[in-house]
C-alpha cells in the first residue's frame, strides 16, 4: 500500500486531501502543530471527522474510523529531530507538505512564525526526503509570489522576484530550496501556487468566512482597496482533486525533477461580484466598509493553468456559484445558524 505523509493535515486544504486519499485507498501519516493562528476547535473538528478523537503531543494516534490507514501525529516540521525519527520509522512513497504559517496580513506582525514553519520546517522537510529517499515531494506554494505583477493571467514564466509581503517571499524560497535539492540530489519537486483557495471547513481568517459570518449576523464587513480588488477563487475540491492527479498520474515518473505549477479556476471575480453571490445565497444585503488597500496585499490575482493542464491533463473547473453555496450551507450547519 502506498504512504503518504500529509503536514498540516488538520489544516484546511491539509484536512480536504486527506480525506481523499483515505477514500482512494491510500495509507497516510497526518502531520500538524495545531498551533492557534486561528481557532484550534474547527482543527480538532476536522480530526474528528477524520476519526481523530484525542491527541497527544509526539504520539502517533490511529483513526476510529480509518483504523491503521490514517494515524495523526502532532508535531511541527520545525521539530527536526522528531521529524527525522517519523521518516526513519516510515517509508514514505510521498510527502505533500501543506504545513506552513499563512496569511499575508499577519506576517507583517509575527514574522518570526514564519521562520520557524515556512523556512525552518520546509528545509526540515526537504533534508529528511533526502535523507530518507522519499521520491517527490508536493508542496505549497502561493499566488502571493507573483507580487505586483501586472501581467494577467499570471503565468509560471513570469518573473516572481518581487514578493511585497514575508509570505510571500517564505513561499518564494520554497520553491529556490527545492530546485537546489533537485538540482543536487534528484528529488522529484512539485510546487503549487495556490490560488484563494475556499470552501467547507475553510479558514476564519480567510474573506469567505469572515463576509459569510459577517453578513449573516447583520455586522459590516471591511472592504479593502473600496473594493477594487479581484481573486482567482478556487474551490477546495478542485485544489484537492489537483494534487491528487498529479501523485496518481504515470507522467510523474517522467517529469522533469522540478516542477512548479499554478492551480487556480482560470477567472479572476471582482471582490464586489463575490459579495453579491454571498447576498444571493444568503439572502441578506451586506453591510460594507470601505477601507484602503492593506500593505502586502495586490489588486488581482488570476492563475494561467496552461502547464497543469498540458501535463497532467487536469484543470479546475467548479463554478463561484456552486462554491459559494457548498460553503454557506456547510457554515449554517456547522455554526447551527
């Protein structure tokens, strides 16, 4: 049976992959710090959908539901040597490494957490796939590395030299470790610039979340740059069913040793037409507050998939409509609002 090590799987996009490749068959280690960016109960809840009832610091924990294919271990990547240990008593056949500090905003006040995860864990991660021979390794990367680029769709061949956030410089040096690896070592390296990734079981910090919440307890919602903002929403699914094309597809074993792709819907939605299709969905008007542009952040991402699609023959397709709906109906629920 294959084994795949997923970090920060009681993350968002973390939790929605493993789920998948439980479902698929897969044998997976799930990875996460559970450390309190946001609130550290929607992390236990989505352990708990995936039969995670308890945890315990640097013991690995079996699923109820999943039995022996899934077991949970809590552990940040910036734990060298317990990492290292995992690896020695496991033989990975591949690591998909989603743990990392995120947010843009917040990087400009905790820089230093940044460090730890997203360049102190990634190296971490990275040695311990050569020390160990795992044979590739997928890992997150972010739109955000495209900076202020005014070229759209944003394309994998643009320059991405100019990060204007720590975020986005931390994800920007992901992807130069990993060419250095795969350069000196052969390691097989698959970076993913994530495109505003949203859906169930999302981020609070994240604008689905906070206008959904916002505009259903009849509160404002800041709307930055007087909303002059447009994003490349991609559903979660499409995110997940992404990445697992990539570890199923044959062309991996011929593919170049370094790889970088963008996974985003291929439309960039104007900020004010999302609140619109939160309104429709919810029924309710949104109260808004127009605020500035906030430092670190662009004006409009929009993912050129062309790679992707020619490669592994996959390109996200789900509707702003259906996703916006997907996640409402899951926030009503989980919320029991």
């Amino acid at each position: 049976m294959i084994k795949i090590l997923v970090t920060g799987a009681a993350g968002f996009i973390g939790f929605h992959l493993t789920k998948r490749l439980l479902s698929l068959g897969y044998e997976v280690v799930g990875l996460d710090n559970l450390n309190d960016y946001y609130d550290v109960n929607l992390k236990m809840d989505r352990l708990k959908n995936l039969g995670i009832l308890n945890v315990q610091e640097g013991k690995l924990i079996s699923s109820n539901i999943y039995q022996t294919s899934f077991q949970f271990l809590k552990l940040g990547i910036d734990k060298r040597e317990d990492l290292f240990e995992l690896f020695a008593n496991n033989e990975f056949d591949c690591v998909c490494n989603l743990a990392a500090q995120a947010g843009v905003r917040y990087s400009i006040e905790n820089p230093f957490s940044y460090v730890d995860s997203n360049l102190v864990g990634f190296i971490n991660i990275i040695e311990a796939c050569r020390c160990f021979n795992v044979p590739k390794l997928i890992y997150a990367s972010s739109s955000s590395v495209y900076g202020l680029n005014k070229k759209v769709p944003y394309s994998i061949n643009d320059n991405v030299d100019n990060p204007i956030s720590l975020y986005a410089a931390t994800k920007k040096s992901n992807e130069l470790i990993a060419h250095a690896y795969s350069h000196l070592f052969g390691i097989k390296t698959f970076g993913l610039r994530f495109f505003t990734v949203y859906g169930p079981w999302g981020r609070p910090d994240m604008a689905m979340h906070l206008f959904t919440d916002a505009i259903l307890k009849d509160k404002p919602i800041n709307v930055y740059n007087e909303g002059n903002l447009s994003r490349d929403f991609t559903y979660i699914d499409d995110i997940v069913e992404g990445i697992v094309t990539i570890i199923l597809s044959e062309k991996i074993n011929n593919s170049s040793n370094y790889e970088i792709h963008n996974i985003g819907n291929s439309k960039s939605v104007n900020l004010m037409d999302f609140i619109c299709e939160i309104e429709n969905v919810t029924k309710k008007k949104a109260i808004l507050n127009y605020l500035p542009m906030q430092p670190g952040d662009v004006e409009n991402t929009w993912a050129d998939t062309g790679t992707l699609e020619n490669k592994f023959g996959y390109k996200p397709s789900t509707d702003i409509r259906v996703g916006v709906k997907e996640f409402i109906d899951w926030f009503k629920e989980y919320y029991r609002m």
